[in-house]
C-alpha cells in the first residue's frame, strides 16, 4: 500500500516536473464541414505542410525548421486548448430568401428557410449580419435598384425584430446587377428576385 | 476670421470622425475572465457584442477566453495569456479586395476558416515568432510560448517556393 503511494507521488511530480516536448507548435483539426484541408508552415529554415487530422508540427525558433509530423494527444490538446475550444464561436450560417414579384414580400416557396434563419438568430447571443438585396431583370434599373433596397431592409427589420442591433447589419443593394441566373431583359426570375444573408 | 476657424476646426473634426469610423472587421461573440483590446495606444475592455477593427490588438489574461467571428465569417478563438494581432484585414469579394494576417505573439489560438479560407486562402496566414502558418481551407490550433521576438518584417517565414506571398490578395 505504502508502496503504491510513493509511486503515485513519483508519477505525479515527474508530471509536473517534465519538461514539455514542445512549446510553439501548429496541429491541424478537421473542417467544420469534414474532412481536413492544409496548413503550410514555414520560416527561414524550411517548410512543413499538415494534412492529416491530428498532425502537429514544431516551429521551436525561428532559426530551426518546423519539424516533422508528430501526433497531438488528446490530453495534450484538452490541457493546452481546452479554454481555447471551449470560447469557439458559433459557426457562420448563410442563407438566401427568394421574393414575390415585384415586392418585398417574402416568396411562399422561401417562408419556411425564412422562418428557420429568425429561429436560428433568436436562439444566437451577440449576431451580427450582412444582407445583401437583388432583384430580377424586369422594370427600370432605377426600380430594382430600389426594389432591391426594400427587399434588403425588409430582412434587415425583421433581423432587429428578433433582436440583432441595427448597428450591427450591414446592409447592401445591387439591383438587377448580380443575377443568380442569367437571363434576357424583362424576364421573370424567381431565383434573381433574393436577399442573400450572412449570420454571424 | 471665426468663420474661417470654425470651417478649419470642423474639417479636423470630420477627418477625426473619418478615422473613427473605420469599418469593423469582426464582432466578439464570447469572453470569459479579462479580455481587452489595445487601440491608437490604449487598453479597454472588450466585451460579447463589441467590434474588433484593422490593427487591433486583442488580449486575454489568466484562466481568460476570447472568441471574434470575422466579417468573412473566420471564428478565432484564443486561450489564457493570448495575444493576437489583427494587422491587416480585407472582405470585399465584389471588389476582389480578400486578405487576412494576424499575428500571435503568444498564447493559445483557435482558427476556423470562413469564405475568405474558400476564396482567397493563399492571402490568409497567422505570423508567429518562430514561423508563418498558412492555410488551404482549414480549422488548426496553433500554441505560441510568452517572451518570443518576431524576426524582422522581410524575414518573416517568407522563403521556399511560398516566398513573398502576398499578405493581400488583389485578383483580376
């Protein structure tokens, strides 16, 4: 018993006596979306490229190269990111409501997606936003100009509504001059007539 | 003559106002513990809701969190004792004006990468002290010890056949 205790005590001060293996280190993780892109990391002596979850590198000075793959331990990562993991912000979401003709009145085919995004902003602390209107090719330039304003700020009350600050929506309009889908003059186009939004 | 210094005092205070109202780059959407920012030479508390601008430098102290979304929709999150430079940011895809470089000087970073990871990653990249991480697309962690020097500017990581590229992107 006795003995159990003196190894225990050895085991815990060679812990927090042992030197730590790495200092300045890059690990990559894998995408939101899955999968794992790449990091390049570099300095004056060379560079070293991560492409596998997990994979960390060692940039130790600058004067020396990043070292080779090493695997980051999940106690490790727990013990050196975990206050880091824990403040990620929630990830960005984009969304584009189509509208009737005409109007800035939101589409029926768009209500549901339209109902899900004030969900989504609601059950988020501290949004902030980008909303940008369009319209389709029929009417004066002047008129979707302005239609596109409408349909944009349209969202953008409805984003203060559900209690994202004014302040806080950056809000463009382009008219007819970025279509989704190309099209003659004075054609109707249901998926040009759209906000296009960005939660953050 | 108070005509003249009335119109004189008001376009200093204009270009005063057109300093202040540079575009934020980010909002804070989470803090725990202390967390500041250093602007034009101060230190103020930064806050959950509060922007973040060009050349901002954000910190965080003891047992203390941060967490910025960018414009682009790039989520940092930094650790205790963390100190994170925004150098240079630019999203305006229409205006194909794309770049992100940040440096860490020390501590525990997060980054997750938003639209400009998708559009223009080859412009994005976190200095650190002893190299220069960049990226294609991607979600890492990077950890940086207290007490390092960055090289000077032109040596900054910038060899190899990634050398000199640029901190900001123009395409055309």
């Amino acid at each position: 018993m006795k003995y159990r205790v003196v190894v225990l005590a050895l085991v815990l001060a060679a812990g927090a006596c042992a030197p730590r293996s790495h200092n300045n280190y890059v690990v990559l993780l894998n995408n939101p979306g899955g999968g794992s892109g790449k990091v390049i990391v570099s300095n004056q002596k060379g560079r070293h490229v991560l492409n596998q979850c997990g994979g960390a590198t060692s940039i130790s000075a600058a004067g020396k190269a990043p070292s080779s793959t090493w695997q980051l331990g999940r106690s490790t990562l727990q013990q050196d990111f975990g206050r880091a993991l824990a403040a990620r912000p929630q990830r960005f979401a984009r969304y584009t409501i189509y509208f009737d003709y005409d109007k800035a009145n939101v589409d029926p085919s768009s209500e549901e997606t339209y109902r899900k995004m004030l969900d989504e902003v609601a059950r988020r602390k501290a949004v902030d936003a980008t909303v940008a209107g369009h319209a389709d090719r029929t009417g004066g330039e002047d008129h979707n100009q302005k239609l596109s304003e409408m349909r944009a700020k349209k969202i953008r009350d409805d984003l203060v509504r559900v209690g994202v600050p004014i302040d806080h929506i950056e809000v463009d309009f382009f008219g007819d001059t970025e279509p989704a889908v190309p099209t003659p003059e004075n054609m109707p186009e249901l998926r040009n007539r759209r906000v296009e939004v960005m939660i953050r | 003559m108070h005509k003249v210094l009335l119109i004189a005092s008001l376009i200093i205070l204009f270009d005063v106002q057109a300093a202040l109202a540079a575009d934020p780059i980010g909002y804070v959407k989470t803090a725990t513990g202390v967390t500041t920012v250093i602007r034009a030479g101060s230190t103020t508390p930064l806050k959950v809701g509060d922007a973040v601008f060009e050349d901002d430098t954000v910190k965080t102290g003891l047992e203390s969190s941060l967490g910025v979304t960018m414009k682009d929709g790039t989520a940092l999150s930094a650790g205790p004792e963390t100190e994170l430079l925004l150098d240079e940011y630019a999203y305006a895809p229409r205006k194909n004006d794309l770049g992100f470089t940040a440096r860490l000087s020390q501590g525990t970073l997060e980054f997750v990468s938003g639209m400009l990871g998708k559009l223009a990653p080859e412009s994005v990249s976190i200095e650190t002290p002893t190299g220069v991480i960049g990226m294609r697309g991607t979600h890492f962690l990077v950890r940086v010890d207290p007490g390092q020097k960055f090289p000077d500017r032109p040596a900054a990581g910038r060899t190899g056949s990634k050398a000199g590229s640029p901190a900001r992107t123009t395409y055309r």
